[in-house]
C-alpha cells in the first residue's frame, strides 16, 4: 500500500532461516509449534496428527507428567548425599586411628549417588504401563527408554551400591525389562505399519550410554510379513535359512519375540505354524528355546499327527540337543498315552487345561502304542522308576480307544489268550524289550501279535516289561497297588506277573511289603475304591491273591479282609462278596 511507510515493515520478511513476525505455513519453526501444541510429547516419535487417537494421546499425557517427576527425582540423584569416609589417615595431634577422627572425618566426606528413588520411581511407571492398552504403553516405554538413556553417573569413581543404587546397573535392568516388553509388543498388537515403523525409528534414535549398547538392535524385529518368516511358517522352508546376496541368512529371534510368536499362533490355534516356526528358527537361548520345543509333540498332537508327536518325543530337533522324552513329567507322559490311545486331544492349549476333549486324528495301533510308550519309559529313568507311569501304561492298554465326553477312559474286559500264546510271547518278550531299550527299530512279531490278539499281547509284554524293572529297580519304587489295580478286571495278566516275581524270594517279599504298606496308608481311598468298583471286583482281588501259590503273597488277600471286617459299616457290599465267594467254591468243586 502507498501510504504504509516503509518502517513499519518487518526487516525480516526476506532474512533466510528466520521466522516471519507473521508466520507463514512454509516456516518448519511454527511447524513445529503448531504440532507440538496439538500432539503435546508426541511430537518426538514424529506422528502426523492423522496418525494420533485417544489411546496415544493418552500414553502422551501419563508421559508427560512421569517426564516431569522423573526430573526432580532425577536431580535429587545429581546431588547425592554426603557420606563420611571410613577410611582416612589422621594429620591431628594426636594422631587418632582411621575414622576415629572428627576433625579429620569433617574433610573426608565422600559424596554417594544413590539411583534408587528414580528407580523405583521408573518401575511403578513401567508396572503402570503394562497395565494400559497397547498403544499407550509403547508410547510410555518409549519415553522411559529415552529418559534413563540421558542419565549419567556424576561419581567421578566406580561406585557398587547394589542393582538398584547403582546407575550403571539399574537403567541396563530397566531398559531390559522395557525392550522385553516392547518385543512383545512388535509381535503380538496389531499396530499399524507406519506406526509400527515409527516406534522401531524412534527406539534407534536414542543415543544409549555406553553401558547400554547392548540394546542397540533389541526392536529389530522381524515383521510377520518378512519373507523368510512366511516361507517358514508355510512349510516353504524348513531349515530356516536362505542365501541373499551370497551370504547365508538365518531366521534367529530372542527368546521374548520366540515367545510371543509362539502365543500368538497358538492362541489362533495355528499348530502347524508352530511347529514349522519351532523347529526352523534359532536363539541364543538354547535352554529357553529347548524348553518351547518341548511342547512341539503336543502341537503335533493337536494338529491330528499322532504318529509324528510319538516319533518327536523320541527324537530331538538337532543332533546337538536331547530328546524331548528326557523331560516329560508322569502327567505328561499319561496325556501323551491318552492321546495316542484315543485319537483325542485336550480342548485347551496345554496338558492341564480343563474341559472337555474332542476327537481329532485316527488312534495309533496297539503295536505302535507298546512300543512308543516303552521306549518313553527307557529313556527318561525318572519315569522309568515312578509306579504311576507303570499304572498308566497298563491302564491305557487295558482301556477302549473310544474316549467319553468326560474325559474318561473305558476299561475294558480282555479275555484270557490260551496258556500257550501267552508262553510264546513272554519268550519273545525278552529279546523284543533288549532291542526297545537299546533304541532299535523293532518290528513285532506278526505271527504273535496278529490282530485278533494284539491287545492281550501287547498287555502281556507290558507285564514283561514290568517284571524286569522290579528285578533291577524295587528299591526306588514307593509303591506297587497302584501298578496291581491299572490291571482292572484283567485279573489274569496281573496273577501273570505276580506268579513270575515268585522266581525272586527277595523281588518277591519287597513287592508284597509294598503293597501291604499302600493297603495300611490307604484304607480309607480303598473302602471308597472298592465301594465303586462292586463286590465282584472285590471278590476277584481277594481270590487272586488268596489262591497264589506263594504264601506271603496270600498275605494281601488276608490283610485286605481284615480291612473289610474291621469296616463293616462301611462296606454294604460285604454281603453280595459272601455271595461271590460261595458261587465259587461251587465252580471249584464242579471243576474237580
């Protein structure tokens, strides 16, 4: 305009690199004013503002007033507390032992710098932010992270006052708890791309001290997308390598990114997923991942590959760790059996969890199960010696592959094979249990275990197997009842294994003492047992152990009728065993 004079012009309109008084929106310093007015502390992890909602501005707003705490608790740490020196030489008259000294203690004060308050400050923050939605929480780690990461030691000497105390020592714990979470994160939130990349971007603009370089790559994680990761989990790739550009890369992941991986498919119920995933990738955290493989039978189990999980129990993942088997527990060990037997698995997604469970996959055959289940036994000596995996393994093959609603196996009621069958296969039973032992691929033979058979003879190679371990390893057995009452009502597989202990006087009297002794511990489980099960049951067991050839084992028989006798009001199927007793000291005389 002609009339505005010339003094009254910004003498800054045209001066590179300085604002306008009226700012323009080409000037990046009011840029940054107007966004930082709008985003607040979200600003730093340089988010446009379409990309900011309520649950970021959130995390932004606890952030903020954490950011404002932690600089007076942090300032409290810079000036330190004044500590007398223990140890000073004394220049006084007279000369006074070290400390002893108050002139001299006067110039000897030592200043100690205590990280502790913001420790403890930062770890209610972080325990804060595990408690908010994901995306709030990235934003509040991200900030903590950024936040120790300026924090220095003013001690001009090293001062070891303890894991917390101690600044090199406490933000290194702090910024490992942080990354483990944030890895979790990467890995299980769903986050948008861009976001996701910002929040990588963000955490590899800290400048971490020296005593933090270790964390440098820790959100270098691969995304679900990657190349290598897909082929893997489709089964494309199966070592979990490739070649680019000349050099080999490998699929290798911390043990938290593991982890989550591994919940998150497993939660999707991606089972096959999982065990490509398990099997192919790497870490440096061979016992952690060693113990996620564990679980790659029950995967596989899950998946309806029942012969596979049998064969991965048995053989581990690389020829540097070993089997699976070596680690089960007993319960796991009847999971896997109820597994094999059934063709059904747990509706939940490990060995404990409750509910119902459904019918997945064809059973394995019997020859299979006796075999699988054998070479368990062998090769973990804690199973070997526990009573209750016995008790499972002649449960299971004495039990229907039909599995009920409930969970509940059905025991069945094998009829007793001819005395000569049961001869042939005791005297190949030796040879056969040696080859288990030894790991051999054994093939049963056909000729004894034809179908029609199978199950009896699959029963009397288990009575086999147990035999033997009562002539090496009674000594660590606790118990035996256990292992007699699995038989069910196949009273005469176990009267088969009983008649063969005869042959060891010592086998013998310590395999009677310690039924005798579960009998006297567990009268009241017995009665209640014994209540379900019917006097016929009842009166089977008695005739079993009363009628052996061998006298001290006619002692379980005499002992169990003292507990009935002793229990009447307790037993008001005594009178129906009375009954039993008589219809077979009939058959008896019409026999003779």
């Amino acid at each position: 305009m002609s009339d505005v004079t010339t003094s009254n012009l910004c003498q800054n309109w045209t001066t590179p690199s300085l604002c306008h008084c009226n700012a323009h929106n080409k000037s990046k310093f009011w840029k940054d004013q107007r966004d930082f007015s709008l985003a607040g502390v979200l600003v730093m992890f340089n988010l446009e503002l379409t990309d900011i909602d309520a649950d970021l501005r959130h995390g932004g707003s606890l952030l903020i007033n954490f950011i404002h705490e932690l600089s007076v608790e942090y300032n409290k740490y810079l000036t330190g507390e004044r500590m007398p020196s223990k140890q000073h030489e004394c220049f006084c008259l007279p000369k006074l032992p070290p400390g002893q000294c108050n002139t001299c203690k006067s110039h000897h004060m030592e200043v100690v710098y205590k990280y502790s308050g913001v420790f403890a400050l930062v770890t209610r923050f972080l325990d804060q932010a595990e408690r908010e939605n994901p995306k709030a929480a990235a934003v509040m780690f991200l900030g903590a992270a950024k936040e120790i990461a300026l924090h220095k030691d003013p001690a001009l000497s090293w001062q070891n006052l303890g894991q917390t105390a101690s600044l090199k020592i406490a933000v290194p714990c702090l910024l490992q708890r942080i990354t483990t979470q944030l890895q979790r994160m990467l890995v299980l939130c769903d986050f948008p791309k861009s976001l996701y990349e910002k929040f990588v971007n963000f955490f590899q603009s800290i400048s971490l001290p020296c005593h933090c370089f270790g964390f440098s790559n820790s959100l270098n994680v691969v995304p679900w997308d990657h190349v290598l990761l897909t082929t893997v989990l489709k089964g494309q790739n199966i070592t979990g390598q490739r070649t680019q550009k000349g050099r080999k890369v490998f699929l290798w992941e911390t043990l938290p990114v593991i982890q989550a991986r591994v919940e998150k498919l497993v939660d999707k119920s991606n089972y096959k997923e999982v065990v490509r995933y398990l099997r192919a990738v790497k870490c440096n955290d061979s016992k952690g991942l060693r113990d996620l493989r564990d679980k790659i039978p029950f995967y596989l189990c899950k998946t309806g590959d029942f012969l596979d999980a049998a064969h991965s129990l048995l053989f581990p993942v690389n020829s540097l760790a070993c089997c699976t088997a070596c680690r089960i527990t007993p319960l796991q060990f009847e999971v896997y059996l109820k597994m094999f037997r059934t063709g059904s698995v747990p509706s939940g997604k490990d060995f404990q969890d409750s509910g119902p469970w459904v019918t997945i996959g064809s059973p394995l055959k019997d020859g299979v199960l006796i075999k699988q289940a054998l070479k368990l036994l062998y090769s973990n000596l804690l199973l070997y010696r526990n009573p209750k995996c016995w008790s499972s393994l002649i449960m299971i093959l004495g039990s229907s592959n039909l599995l009920g609603k409930n969970g509940y196996l059905h025991p069945l009621s094998l009829k007793e094979p001819p005395l000569e069958f049961q001869e042939e296969v005791l005297a190949a039973s030796s040879g056969l249990l040696e080859e288990l032992k030894a790991k051999v691929n054994v093939t049963l033979p056909s000729a004894i275990f034809s179908p029609h058979l199978q199950r009896e003879a699959c029963l009397i190679l288990a009575v086999q197997a147990v035999q033997q371990m009562l002539f090496c390893d009674l000594p660590y057995l606790t118990s035996f009842l256990e292992i007699a009452l699995a038989f069910g009502n196949n009273f005469w597989a176990l009267r088969l294994l009983l008649d063969h202990l005869s042959y060891e006087e010592h086998v013998l009297h310590g395999t009677v003492n310690l039924i005798l002794k579960d009998l006297n511990c567990r009268k009241a489980t017995m009665l209640k047992l014994w209540q379900n099960l019917g006097p016929q049951y009842v009166g089977e067991f008695l005739c079993l152990f009363l009628t052996c050839r061998h006298k001290k084992m006619q002692s379980i028989g005499l002992f169990t009728l003292s507990i009935i006798t002793e229990n009447l009001h307790m037993c008001p199927w005594a009178k129906h065993l009375c009954n039993f007793f008589h219809n077979a000291v009939h058959i008896l005389s019409d026999c003779f």
